[in-house]
C-alpha cells in the first residue's frame, strides 16, 4: 500500500509536468469544446457512435476542431479541402500513425501494416501490399471475381434471409485465395476467427479504447496493477496462432510446389532476400486477409440495408441493367461503360454509409502551421469521412439515399468505372496512407452488386400481419469500422428465368 501511495505521490507532479510541458500551445486558438485541466476530453468522447460526437462538434465549431487527451491533441478533419492539403499535399509529415502501447506494442508487437509509423517497415510493407493489389495486378483476379459473385447468386437463391452469411463470404473467399493460395472451407472456423480478431482490432485502436494510451506511463506499472498487458499479449497469441498456420501451411506447399503462386508465397520468396522474420510475413499476410474481408463484407451488408430501405434506387439501377442483360445472362464487367447508374449507386452507397467513418488515424511528425492555426508534433489528425459525405452543401439530403447525384458526369466518362469508384466520394481516405486496397475493393463491390441486383429484389421482411419490419441504420457494429447488425431483409428471386440462369451455372467465369 505504501508503494502505491508513494508512487502515486510522485505520479501527480509528473503528470503536472508532462501536461505543461504538452499543454503549450502557440498561433491561433484551434476551435473545440472547453477541456478539463488535466484529462482534456479524454472522458467526454464517447466510444459509441463517435461519430456523430464529432458531427455535433463540427457543426458547433466548424471543420477544424482539436481535442486533447490529457496532453495529446486530436484534430478533427470535416472539410475534405483541408484533409486533401495536410494528408495528401503534406504527406511527408502527415502519414504516420501514432505509437499505441495496447493495439500496437502488446497487441502487434509493433509489426502490423496499418498501425506502423512511416518509415523503412512501413516502406517494405506497402510495397508488398502494391505487388498484390496495384490496379495491373487486380485486373487479372476478374476470374476469381466471376467465380466468388457467382457463388454467392447461388447460396442467395439457397437459402436468401442467410444473407447474413453469405455476403461476407465473399470478399473473404477471395481475399483469402489471393493471400493462401487455398479455398475458404465452408463455414470456414478461420473466417469465424479472423473476424473476431477485426472486432477486437477495430474497437482496441479507436482513440480513448484503452487508458494506457491516453496515459502511457501506465505501462511503467507491474503486470499486477495492469492486466490489459495480458489481455492485448493473449489477442495476439490468438492472432499469431491463426495468421501463422495459415502462412506455415503456405510454406509447406511451396516446398511440394515452387511455382505455387499467391501473396504469402511471395513473401516467404523475399525474405530470401530481405531480413524478415517470420512473424513479419504472419503480420502482413493477416493484414491482407483481415482488411481485406472487413471493409467490404460490411460495405457490401450497407447496400443490402439501403436496398432494402430506398426501392426507388433499386429499380432504377434494376432498369438500367435490364437493358444490358437479359435474364438469360448473368453480367459480368464487359459492358461495365453502359452501367452508369449502378457506378452511382455503388458511389452513394460508400458516401451514405462510409465503412471506415474516421477513416485511420494519421500522426503528424513535425509541428506545422496551417491556417494560422499551429498543428503541433505528435498530433493524431483524424479525417471524419462521415462528416464530409454529410455536408449539406456538397450532398445535399445527405442522409437520403440518392444515386442521382452523381449523374451530374456525362455517362461513358471515366467517372464511371471501377478504377474510380472513389470519384465523388473519400470513403478510401487520404494521401499516402489512402486505402492500398481500393481497386480490388472497386471491382469486388462492383460485381458483386451488379450481380445481386440482377438477381433480386431486396426487400424487407414481413412480419406476421404482412407489414414491412423496420431497418434502422443506427443499429450497426463500434469502433473504427462499422457494419450493420442483422437486421430484417430477405432475396427474392426477380424470375424463375434468372433462378435457372444461376443454378445452370451460365456466365460462372
Ligand atoms: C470497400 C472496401 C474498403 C474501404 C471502404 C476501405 C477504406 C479504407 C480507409 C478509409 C483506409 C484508411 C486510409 C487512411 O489512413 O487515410 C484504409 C486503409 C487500409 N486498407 Fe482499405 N478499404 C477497403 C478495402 C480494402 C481491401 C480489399 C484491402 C486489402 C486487401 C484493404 C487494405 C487496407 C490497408 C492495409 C489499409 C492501411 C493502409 C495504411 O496503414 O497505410 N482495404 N482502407
């Protein structure tokens, strides 16, 4: 008892010390709430639906806010002007991440993709991730995409209310080919277990999660005073163990097969060359599997719920298609050009519902100035994309759902393409950090969209008096990304012609 009265005696003029010395600010006064004096906002951000905090805080305070976490400031970013000069024009202070004790030394062992700072590891791990995902190499898995969306018509016409299940399957099945170089096995365990690690990862990095974050001098106390050290060291044992058999089962192919021919293969290749343990290639493989199934299973699940809840956009993309596909073809990406209203569909789908709605946080590496305001070192900048897809002035109705409002491009422009899905929209974020996996992510939305769209109506269920159930958007998963909860939607089939054209397997590839 007396050492923790003593070491909390000597705590207090530490703390004092530390948040003096980070409290300094010079140039204009950044906008933002009143902070307490020595916890700043730390207790006032709500870890639920941050993101309407901070839509109330812009329109409070306007596009620039800071907030500080007892000493470390957080800007908040609404305006996409500001976040295209700071994270995009002055990338090469703005693209590192903040050093995080819990997701990032106990969790990752300083080693995963997304929470690197921007140096030599982060250099060699985003090459990777271009070999794998540069718009070249993306154009030639359209077989595997052709294959997986025709999977998923057939488990729809299955068993349609399982679309719970089945549309995330497929980014996952194809995203774990890529990397594995080996089929997703039904009802897979490690798809099961991959997503339990995103929820983990997704809530663990959201600014205030953990309390040694805020206060890392916590992670000077005993692992008896603190045991989130052996929460965080146990996830990672539990993600190690998953990402490291998928990856030594890869090595043990590649010793049957050297030609075989997926991402974790070409790793183990470079570190041939490179000095890269093992555990390295476990981090950037699972990265690869883990981003790649979360964001767009639940960008595919938003669809699927706006669908359900706006008809009219529904069938206007389904006319559309009508008139490019018969019932007796299922489509596929060669008469992409002559789809303009499912491009802006797919479009407003990502801006009603942006999936990453802080996108990632970035971290400034030098202070800086902008706007006369100063932007000191070791500032967490984070873009809030939900605020910039619900800016009246630029989208209007924001929160209807409209894809008319990017028909305002000539059709047959490039504005309509899967290599630019992310026109019009920031849902894929900013500068070098921006998203490496958006082309992989634009061609998977777009055929599995226009697929499902061909294929069916989407509606919402009935309940017993045959009234349609209420969806409610606000019920969707915390943290840094978000997806809906199950919620009340069900595939019909738009014909038997189309059911016949599914399970006879035409257009499979
Ligand atoms: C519709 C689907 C997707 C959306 C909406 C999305 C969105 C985003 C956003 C907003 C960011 C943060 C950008 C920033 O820090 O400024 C990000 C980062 C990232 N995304 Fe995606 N993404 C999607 C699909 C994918 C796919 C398919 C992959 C990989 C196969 C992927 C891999 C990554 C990685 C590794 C990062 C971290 C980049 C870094 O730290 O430098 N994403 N994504």
């Amino acid at each position: 008892m007396g050492i923790l009265l003593n070491s909390a005696g000597l705590l207090v003029p530490i703390l004092l010390a530390y948040y003096w010395i980070n409290g300094r600010s010079t140039g204009k006064r950044i906008p933002g709430p009143r902070a307490h004096p020595f916890v700043g906002h730390t207790f006032q951000v709500p870890t639920i639906h941050t993101w309407k905090y901070y839509e109330n805080l812009w329109h409070q305070y306007g596009p620039i806010v800071k907030l500080t976490f007892a000493g470390d400031d957080i800007l908040i970013l609404s305006d996409p002007v500001d976040a295209q000069e700071l994270l995009a024009r002055r990338s090469r202070i703005y693209s590192s991440r903040r050093p995080l004790v819990y997701a990032g030394k106990y969790q990752s062992n300083n080693m995963r993709f997304t929470l690197l700072p921007y140096g030599e590891m982060f250099k060699r791990h985003i090459a990777a991730f271009h070999s794998m995902l540069e718009p070249r190499a993306v154009g030639g898995y359209e077989g595997l995409q052709l294959e997986k969306s025709h999977r998923l018509l057939v488990d729809l016409v299955k068993a349609p209310t399982e679309f719970f299940r089945h549309v995330p399957r497929f980014p996952a099945s194809l995203i774990f080919l890529l990397t594995f170089g080996q089929e997703l096995a039904e009802d897979s365990k490690d798809l099961v277990e991959v997503q339990k690690v995103l929820a983990d990862f997704v809530y663990d990095i959201n600014p205030g999660a953990h309390v040694v974050d805020t206060f890392p001098f916590l992670d000077y106390l005993p692992d008896i005073l603190s045991p989130w050290r052996k929460e965080a060291l146990r996830k990672r044992k539990r993600e190690l163990t998953l990402y490291g058999r998928l990856c030594n089962e890869v090595k043990d192919r590649m010793a049957q097969d050297p030609e075989l021919e997926c991402f974790t293969a070409r790793l183990f290749d470079q570190q041939k060359t490179q000095s890269m343990p093992d555990e390295e290639i476990f981090y950037i493989a699972g990265t690869a599997f883990a981003s790649g199934t979360g964001t767009s299973a639940a960008t595919l699940l938003w669809f699927v719920m706006a669908m359900a809840m706006f008809p009219a956009a529904q069938k206007k993309a389904q006319e559309e298609l009508d008139s490019v596909f018969g019932p007796d073809t299922v489509p596929d990406f060669s008469r992409r050009m002559d789809l303009p209203y499912c491009f802006a569909l797919i479009k407003e789908v990502i801006r009603w519902a942006p999936t990453v709605s802080l996108s990632f946080p970035h971290y400034l590496d030098e202070d800086d100035e902008y706007k006369g305001y100063t932007i000191r070192k070791g500032t967490t900048v984070i873009s809030s994309l939900w605020n910039m897809h619900h800016n009246e002035e630029e989208f209007p109705d924001s929160y209807g759902f409209n894809p008319d409002r990017f028909m305002y491009k000539e059709p047959g422009t490039d504005f309509f393409n899967t290599e630019t899905l992310g026109l019009g929209n920031y849902g894929f974020g900013f500068g070098r950090r921006e998203c490496p996996g958006q082309h992989l992510a634009a061609k998977s939305m777009w055929i599995a969209i226009v697929r499902m769209l061909w294929g069916f109506h989407i509606e919402p269920l009935k309940d017993g008096n045959g009234m349609p159930m209420k969806i409610d958007p606000d019920n969707c998963t915390e943290g840094l990304t978000s997806r809906p909860n199950p919620f009340p939607a069900n595939f019909i089939p738009r014909s038997a012609a189309h059911v016949e054209t599914i399970l006879s397997g035409e257009g499979r590839s």
